[in-house]
C-alpha cells in the first residue's frame, strides 16, 4: 500500500498529489491511503467515514474522529522523516522524499513501479509525485471520488442559481489577497481594483452577451469596487467555493492550485495570471490539469 504522509500545501495542493496517486491505482489495481488528508476527511462521503482516507473508498471499522486522525497522520509523518534522515529502508516499510519544490517522481515509471513490493507499506513524502496520463484516462473516476457532500452541494446550487440569474456567462473570479507569507504568493497579489478591471477586460470579449462574475477570496472585499458588474460572492466556505468555481464558464486568478482544481473538476476554461498588467484573452483560457 502506498500512503502520503506529508501535507504539501492547503487543500487544493493535497488533491494535486492524490489525484494522481488515484489515477495510478486505478491503472496499477494499487491501494492508496492518505493520512494527511485528515482535516479535510469531512468534505467528501468517499473518505468521511475512513480513518485512512483510502482509495478504494472504504469504511473503517473505528469510528473516525479528527483526534484519531490527526493522531494517525502524526504518527506516518514522524515515522516517515525518522527513516528518511536515518536514510532507513525495512523489508515491510520504506519512505520515499521528495525534499524540494522541483524534483518530480513519476508513478508511472516502470522503475518506480517495480519497487513496489507486495505487503509492503510505501510512505510518500513531497510534492511533485505525478502521473499525468493515468490521472487523465481516470479523471470520471477521480472526479467522482472527490465528489463533495450533499449540503455542500445543496449551498454550491443556491449561490450558482443566484450567479446565474440574468446572465448568460458566469466567470469565476479568484481574488487571493490573505495568504500573504508564502514569497510565491506576495508575487501574485493583485489589488482588488486591477481584478475589477479585468473583468472590464472580460466583459468587452463577449460583447453581446450578459456576463456575470462570482466572487470568491480570501480576504473581505468592498462591494462598492464591483457595484458597476452583475456580480455575486460566493459563500466563504472553502469547498463550497471551490467547486462553485468548478460550476462556471470561465475562471480567471492568479496561480493557485485552488482555480486549477476547479477547472479539472467543472472542464471550466481558466486563465491563469501572472502579472498584474496581463489582458484578458479569450485564446489564454485552457481547461487545466492538477500537475504543474
């Protein structure tokens, strides 16, 4: 079994590296489980009542609690870094750690898949494990895996149906403003009065058509700098906006595995921004993959 024992990122880093993982268990008939999946567990029926969030989705015979999980995912991941620094492989135990941002592993390699031994746990460590022919021939399967709960998608339905009201086009619209700690993201904040001129940008692509924005960030946002556009927020939970996201035309937001997500999940056309004085082209919107 293969189990992820590190969390690189926030939840939409941890969809990238499970995704993936999920997409070679299916063409390899591996069984994955993810530990560090343990605060988000919750969000998704597949693994909400599994204490080891597996694929394939399966009950535990323990009631899960977050305590049981955080005590579960603490444990791998301290057992993982003690046989990395002591550089420590055991006949039904090893770590495999990716120790930067940049080094990929490809689970798809016949050399990776080789060393898996039978009865053997395989403890994964990083950020860059990838796969991405697999993930792409079993994206249904994966799609349907992280299928959110059903009040989750009852409030993804309600803010979409106000979104949609007298429009013809819904473009999503990722302000990511808070999170402003980590050096690649202070790289990607924009103001909030260059994000409502994109949507000027937007707005004069589809010169007859209705468009509407929904709004989703992280940090509280002054209505008045959008009373100009149809606009509606979403509604400030972080699965519910991301997969309303997923339920839109177009998406635009600077680079986050938060909108790539979204755009897998829905097939919504996204485009990414990188600077603050890139324009809006309908040629830069693609579909996006959970890889880079």
């Amino acid at each position: 079994m293969i189990v992820v024992a590190n969390k690189p990122g926030q939840l939409g880093n941890m969809l990238y590296v499970y995704s993936n993982l999920i997409g070679r268990a299916i063409e390899s008939n591996l069984k994955v489980a993810n530990t560090a999946l343990d605060n988000y567990a919750d969000l998704f029926p597949s693994t909400a009542g599994d204490l080891f969030c597996r694929f394939p989705a399966k009950i535990s015979r323990i009631r899960p609690t977050s305590r049981r999980r955080r005590f579960i995912y603490h444990l791998v991941h301290s057992t993982t870094r003690i046989l990395s620094k002591l550089r420590l492989n055991l006949p039904f135990i090893r770590q495999i750690t990716i120790k930067d941002w940049h080094t990929e592993i490809n689970l798809g390699d016949p050399k990776f898949l080789a060393s898996l031994k039978p009865r053997q746990l395989v403890l994964l460590r990083g950020w860059l494990f990838r796969d991405i022919p697999a993930l792409q021939k079993h994206a249904d399967a994966i799609r349907e895996f992280f299928r959110p709960r059903e009040d989750y998608l009852r409030n993804i339905d309600a803010v979409i149906e106000r979104a949609r009201k007298d429009v013809d086009i819904l473009v999503g619209v990722h302000i990511r403003q808070g999170i402003l700690y980590y050096a690649n993201v202070r790289q990607y904040f924009y103001p909030t009065v260059r994000y409502a001129e994109m949507m000027d940008e937007i707005i004069r692509l589809f010169p007859d058509r209705r468009v509407g924005f929904l709004i989703c960030s992280d940090w509280p946002q002054d209505p008045e700098l959008f009373s100009r556009f149809r606009f509606t927020f979403g509604s400030n939970h972080l699965i519910e906006d991301m997969y309303a996201f997923a339920r839109c035309d177009y998406l635009i937001g600077p680079p986050s595995t938060f909108t790539v997500w979204a755009s897998f999940y829905g097939n919504v056309p996204l485009n990414v921004i990188r600077t603050p004085d890139q324009r809006q082209s309908l040629a830069d919107f693609q579909v996006r993959l959970p890889s880079d």
